[in-house]
C-alpha cells in the first residue's frame, strides 16, 4: 500500500485520505460520462407563469393561492344573522316588586336614633373592618373637631414614634388608631403596661376615655410616645398630678436614639475583625 512506506502516523493517514479522495473523484467521473445528463435526475421543466397555479385546498375552491394572477372572484356574504328574541313584556296586572327602603341609602335625613346604628357590612369586608368603622365612628362624636381642638391632649415621642392623645372622662376605654389598643399592641403585656402605666399610677383607669393617634416606629416605641403623651395630658387636668408622675419618671422625655452607622465601622461601634497579615 502507499502508506507503508511513511513510518509517521500522521503521514500514514495523510497519505491515506488522499488515496480515497483520488479514487472517488476518478469514480464520479465515470459515472458523469456513463450519464447523460450534468445530473442524476432529468432537467426540470420551465415555469409557466401565464398558466393559473393547481389549487391548494381542492376540498374549497374558494381558496386559492397567488390569487393576484387569477381572474376576481366575489365572495359570498355571510347570511344575516336573525336578531335575538326581545323579553317578554311585562303584564300590566303584575307589577314587579319595589324593594322596601333602606336606611344608608336613602337621601332622607337620618333621625337621632338612627345616627349610632353602624352600616350595614358587604359581603367582601371582613369583621374586623367593620368594627375598625364602628370604632372611627365613635371617635369622631366622641372628638368633634378632631383632635386638635381637644383641651386635653399631650403629645410624646420616642425614637421615631410620635403620639397624639386626648383624654375624657368615660369608663376606660382605649382606642389607638380607631383599633382597639389590646389588638393594636398584639396582646404584647410589656406594651400595654406602658400606655397603662400614668392612669394606674393616679389610679384613673376607669375614669377617663383614651384616644390615639400615633404614627412612625414601631409599636414599641408607640407605646412610650402614648406613656408620655398621657402623663402630660394628665398634667393639663391638674397640676397636682405633677408630683406622682415626676416621681415614676412618667414626665421625662427618653431622648435615646439610635447612634448612626460610622464609615469604615460594620455598625456604630462594631468593627471589622482584625488581621494581622
């Protein structure tokens, strides 16, 4: 063989793959002068474009292809569709029923008996909701004006958290937020010891009404915003409730923050931990 007399393998299979290569070129010429034709397979036959083409679909002759070579056709319209049954008309000697009158929706003014009565709940709101309105209700007429027009109010902070209170002699009540302050402060004991803490140490936990409004922090930063906006709205029904209050410490604003992040630090004082090399 040709390859025989290489003793590099890569020579060996050069030399190879140019043998075969040699020998099916000299066998497709054979082939070609056997065959008449350049091709194995006959010459097509020219296009006619002056012939309309075969139809695509010949179950729908109405749909063709290139139909821009073939001569207009006109498409069948579509039958009319006949109009839908009109409702039956109503008998005269039935007359449909009328729904009884409400009382939310009525444009009569309400009577002084009717004012308290909540509205009426929709099938989407939940309970809670409707007693979050119950709630915002009984503020308001408890409140008129708003809170801003109340003789005693004191306003606290803590942190972040600011808080508007108002007090009035009822029998203890505590909204926050037009929300019940138990479910406002999620049942949290240390919370609720806080916004108690000024009425108990006076012992007026069922003589006056709490209403709160409070905003930004959390809850429990809330809850001592609430503490010190009691004690000085305590302080506006009596200057005799100075001293108990002094002495607990209810009357001393807590101006602790928290300290900012330093540049370089991971928090205000934590660093890095440190390596020697």
């Amino acid at each position: 063989m040709v390859a025989d007399c290489f003793t590099s393998p890569r020579r060996r299979m050069t030399a190879a793959l140019t043998a075969a290569l040699t020998a099916a070129t000299v066998r497709m010429k054979l082939v070609s002068a056997m065959n008449p034709f350049p091709y194995p397979f006959p010459p097509l036959e020219p296009i006619d474009n002056t012939k309309p083409l075969p139809l695509l679909y010949p179950q729908n002759p109405e749909r063709r292809e290139n139909t821009h070579k073939l001569p207009f056709t006109k498409w069948r319209s579509p039958s009319p569709r006949s109009p839908p049954p009109s409702p039956p008309s109503p008998s005269p000697l039935t007359s449909p029923p009328t729904k009884p009158p409400s009382l939310f929706n009525s444009s009569k003014p309400l009577q002084n008996h009717e004012r308290d009565i909540p509205p009426p709940s929709s099938g989407t709101g939940s309970a809670a909701e409707v007693e979050g309105l119950i709630l915002e209700k009984f503020v308001k007429a408890r409140l008129p004006g708003g809170f801003a027009a109340q003789t005693l109010i004191g306003t606290g902070r803590r942190k972040c958290a600011i808080a508007r209170v108002v007090i009035q002699e009822g029998s203890g009540k505590f909204i926050i937020n037009y929300r019940d302050a138990k479910e406002y402060m999620q049942g949290n004991p240390l919370w609720l010891q806080y916004i108690k803490n000024p009425l108990m140490t006076l012992g007026y936990e069922s003589t006056y009404d709490v209403f709160v409004k409070a905003h930004g922090g959390g809850l429990s930063g809330q809850a001592q915003a609430i503490s010190l906006g009691i004690a000085r709205a305590l302080l506006k029904v009596s200057e005799n409730h100075r001293a108990p209050l002094r002495k607990e410490g209810l009357l001393t604003r807590d101006s602790r923050v928290v300290e900012r992040k330093k540049v370089g630090l991971k928090k205000a004082r934590k660093a890095p931990q440190y390596s020697k090399r």
